[in-house]
C-alpha cells in the first residue's frame, strides 16, 4: 500500500492530544487497522465507589467500498468490554461506540487513560447509526454507537441514547463484525472506540469514559 505523508489536522471535536499519527492509504483492495489495543479505566467515583472500564479484544477491518469511490470506506470493528463496579452500587449503564472524524486528529495520548475527550458543546453529531452509512465533510465527526445497545434513555440535553443496563456488580457488552460507512470524506479519517458508564449508588451519580487508541480509516 502506498504511504502518505501525515499533515496537520483541523482542531475540532474538542478532542485533546496534537500528536499526529502515520496514516496509511487505502489502495484498491487494501485495508488498515487489525487488532486494536482496547482501553482500560479505573476510578473512583466522588463517595469511593470503585469503577473499572475494560475494552478488550477489539479490532477493526477498514476497506475501500464496495463502490469503489475513493472517498468512501468501510469498516467493521469488534470488541468486548467488561465493567465492575463494587461498594454500595448495583449495576449501572454502558453505552459505546465509536467517533468517527474527517480530516481530524484524535491525538496518540488518548487511550487507556481516557485523557482525551470531547467537549460538551455539541461538537461531535450523534446522528449516525451502526450497521448504516453517513457523510462526512471536513472538520466533522459524528459518533456511531455498536449494535447490541438494549435500552433507549434519555440523557441531560433530551437526546435519545442507547445503553445496556445491567445489574449486581459486572456488566458486559460484546459486539463483532459491525459495520459503517464513511461518504464523502476527500481527505484522510480517524475513529477511536468511546465506551461511556453511568453508575449510581444512594449519594451519587456518576459518570465515566474510556477512550481506545485512534486507528487511521484511510
């Protein structure tokens, strides 16, 4: 496959991290990613509630479409993630899925350590749905949740989310093989998995997030 030099990326998203990354091309017939390695998050929530976030097993297939356009792609990703919660909490709610920018840089420190993160001011789109396709220009993202996600909720801005709810003290998600497509996106893409979790015990509520290692789509 042929290399392309790596060029500064627009900032948005309110994504932190500027290190850019090597990118590859997407030949006829050829394909980036593979194995992924996942991301791991543990914390305490502010009474001392133990959360841990694990991403495990993930992987991503990216391929020209079948279209042969050169600014379409396609990508198909599995992963696992388990979550513990321990304390006075009884279960809580994941929701994961992947961002997906156009001629954005996610930046080499997000990862395990979940350091990089969007901004809450309506910067990455939620419109996008697994399993479909959706168009992307420069400087946009959407976030593209997996398959498998069982309950619809409502979140603090009235928007309509997926998550698993689970009870006791592990909870789990796996999905394998789902696919998106990128459209209309002339320059080079990113995505990066986002595995959120809501846990609440009788004095608080609280909220995480871990973030997988950014992975060029072409």
């Amino acid at each position: 496959m042929k290399k392309i030099s790596t060029r500064r990326a627009i900032a948005a998203a309110g994504v932190v991290g500027a290190a850019l990354m090597g990118l590859t091309s997407l030949g006829a017939g050829g394909a980036v990613a593979g194995p992924l390695p996942g991301a791991k998050v543990v914390k305490k929530l502010v009474d001392g509630t133990p959360v841990s976030i694990q991403l495990y097993d993930e992987s991503a297939d990216v391929h020209p479409a079948v279209t042969n356009i050169a600014t379409s792609r396609e990508v198909f990703v599995s992963g696992k993630i388990r979550v513990t919660v321990g304390g006075q909490a009884d279960g809580g709610t994941i929701s994961a899925g992947y961002i997906v920018g156009c001629q954005l840089n996610f930046g080499g420190s997000a990862g395990a350590d979940g350091s990089a993160t969007p901004d809450s001011s309506g910067g990455v789109s939620t419109s996008a749905t697994a399993s479909g396709g959706f168009t992307l220009g420069p400087g946009q993202a959407v976030f593209v949740p997996t398959v498998g996600q069982l309950v619809s909720l409502e979140d603090s801005s009235d928007n309509r989310i997926n998550a698993n709810v689970f009870s006791g003290t592990t909870g789990g998600v796996a999905y394998s093989q789902e696919k998106f497509s990128v459209d209309g996106c002339a320059g080079y893409a990113q995505a990066m998995a986002k595995v959120q979790v809501t846990v609440e015990t009788d004095s608080v509520k609280g909220v995480l997030t871990a973030y997988g290692k950014p992975f060029s789509i072409g």
